[in-house]
C-alpha cells in the first residue's frame, strides 16, 4: 500500500484538531461523525463537509472503506474535573463501543484513539485495561502513553493518553519530545492589539494580583485559578476546559484570551476560520486536541506502516497488505461482564 496517500474517518470529530494532523502526513478523509451542532458549523466552514450526527445511529456498512480510524472520544466520563462515572456514563462513557463495533466490522489497517490522562488510572486502571482487551481481541496490537502538548511546540500544558493499534506485527515508538529552541513560547501567540471587550473588571483584575503566588513573575505569563483559590503564574497555559469559567486563565491578570490565541493555544493554523461566538470557540478548543502533537503522532504512525510494507516486501519479494485479521469476537475473553455489571466510580 502507498500510505503517501491513505485514507481514514474522523469520529467523535470535534473542530477537526485530529483531522488536520493527519491529512499533514497524506491522509484524506472519506467520513466524519460530530453530534454538537456549533462544532459541526466550525468544521464544516474549514474542511467543506458536514460532519454526520450521532455515531450511534450509523452502521458501520454503510462508512466507506478506510485505512485508520482516528477518535477522540468523549472525555468527560473519565475526566478529572467531571464526575468520573466512566462506563456508568450512559451519554458518553459507552460510546466506546461504538469504535469497537466499526473496527470490528470494518478491519482498518490502524487506529488512533485520544482520550484524557485520567483514562488510565480510572478505576483502579481496570476501565484502561478493559478497553485494551476489547482492542486487543479485534486483533491490534495496541500502543499507550500519556503524552505531553506542551513537548510537542505549543504552550499549553496539556497530558493526553494516546492509544494506538496495528493489525500483525507492525511496531511503533510514539513521538519523541521536539526541540526547546523549535517550542513556541507564550509570546509568540499573543496578539498585540487586543479589543477592550477582553480585559476583565478592575475587581477581578485585583483580586487575582491579590491572590498571586509570585508577584514578580515576569510578563507575558499566564495564570489560572486552583480549587483552593490561589493563582499561580506560568509562562504557558494550563490545559484549557471547555466548561471553565470565562476567568478561568487570564493572560497577565488583565484580559481573557482572544479566539485566535485559544486556537494558537492549540497549534490551529492562522487560516483557520472562526465562525462562532467566543463561548463556543472556548468550549471547542477546551474540547480539541493540541494539532501539532497529533501531527507528530501522526508522522510516526504512517512511518511504522511504511516499515512494515518494506519489511514484508524484503522477505516475500512481493508488496503486500496488511492482513486483515479474522477472528470470531468472543465477548467473555475480554470481560465483557466488567461492562454489564460494574458501575465505574
């Protein structure tokens, strides 16, 4: 296969943060799935196409062939900052499946799943581990690490579990950290005329100097506020939220980020269009994904690929396709009870 040009769906796709990193590295997509309708107006306006609705609704027969499926399923169920219900979650938490029953139908050669760091340690790890066995089942060898968007050139620390899987043998490294002088830094995605509209009241201005952990911390930095209420100074962001309060990171102390700098925050390029109100372009890149690190990610998947085919042709003396594993699903080998009768904390 030329995996210079492959293809691959963008489910659960959000403002299409996964898509753009891999369409970086030659892919093209032939399906996407969003339910919320702003976001869908936000990707429709960049990448021409409306996202089909709800997942759970379309059979996987009728989503044309592809090569990868990628995912960045609901976090919420798993997040720290929500309830932590897992696959309690009747909205969100099961919505698994749903990626399950398209890999198993339809055989991808390779997938890419994000999720929040929380993912792992969630119930003891067993929810991690179960998802694991069900991939593992469908006959992928499967890859996981909690990677860092603030290694990967923007400022935004931002941890993400990152689960990757192959059909056969094909292996994988993820993405090493770049270069510190290759990073942008909070002052290269500040922009310097700013509307007043986004400058907060002089009594939230002071009380947050007020509260300030380090006083002296040199400008430009960004601060947000703990549980506890104290405010702490960084010269990068926190990982943005999509249902944060609107002071939830100031830059200085003195305004909010503008919709640009959001999108900056998140490694978006410059040309990409902003076509609704501010509240919801907070909510949209508090729910994305840093571009650049699933461009890295990216890269590094479609290398292990391009390996594999090389490495089959050197020892068949013919090009050849991945395999398309064959298996009968059996639900008990990869305890499919945990899921019926467990109710995640």
């Amino acid at each position: 296969m030329n995996w210079d040009s492959f293809r691959f769906i963008d489910l659960f796709a959000g403002i299409g943060g996964i898509r753009l990193g891999f369409e970086s590295v030659g892919g093209h997509c032939v399906f996407s799935s969003e339910f919320d309708e702003p976001a869908c107006a936000t990707y429709e306006a960049n990448f021409g196409e409306h996202p089909a609705g709800d997942i759970t609704k379309i059979d996987a027969e009728d989503i044309p062939d592809f090569d990868i499926l990628l995912g960045g399923f609901p976090c919420q169920a798993f997040s720290i900052i929500g309830k932590k219900e897992g696959f309690a979650n009747e909205t969100c938490g099961t919505l698994f499946f749903d990626i399950e029953r398209i890999l198993k139908e339809k055989k991808p050669s390779a997938f890419m799943l994000e999720n929040v760091r929380n993912l792992v340690a969630h119930d003891g790890g067993n929810t991690f581990k179960t998802i694991k066995e069900h991939l593992e089942a469908l006959g992928y060898n499967v890859y996981a690490k909690v990677l860092n968007a603030l290694d990967y050139g923007v400022p935004q620390k931002r941890e993400r579990i990152i689960i990757v899987g192959f059909l056969n043998d094909v292996k994988f490294q993820f993405p090493l950290p770049v270069e510190a002088e290759k990073r942008k830094s909070l002052a290269d995605i500040l922009e310097t005329k700013v509307d007043k509209k986004y400058y907060v009241k002089d009594s939230i201005r002071i009380s947050r100097l007020l509260r300030l952990k380090d006083k002296n911390y040199p400008k430009p930095y960004i601060s947000h506020e703990n549980m506890a209420g104290t405010v702490t100074p960084h010269p990068y962001s926190s990982a943005l939220r999509a249902g944060a309060s609107a002071n939830y990171i100031l830059i200085n102390d003195e305004r909010r980020p503008t919709e640009r700098e959001l999108l900056r925050l998140q490694g978006f390029p410059e040309t990409y269009k902003i076509v609704v109100p501010y509240g919801q372009i907070k909510k949209q890149t508090g729910n994305s994904v840093a571009v650049p690190m699933i461009c890295a990610v990216a890269k590094e998947m479609i290398k292990s690929l391009k390996d594999y085919d090389e490495m089959e042709m050197k020892q068949h003396g013919t090009e050849t396709k991945i395999t398309r594993f064959k298996t009968t699903y059996n639900a008990n080998l990869v305890s499919a009870k945990y899921f019926s009768e467990r109710t995640c904390e």
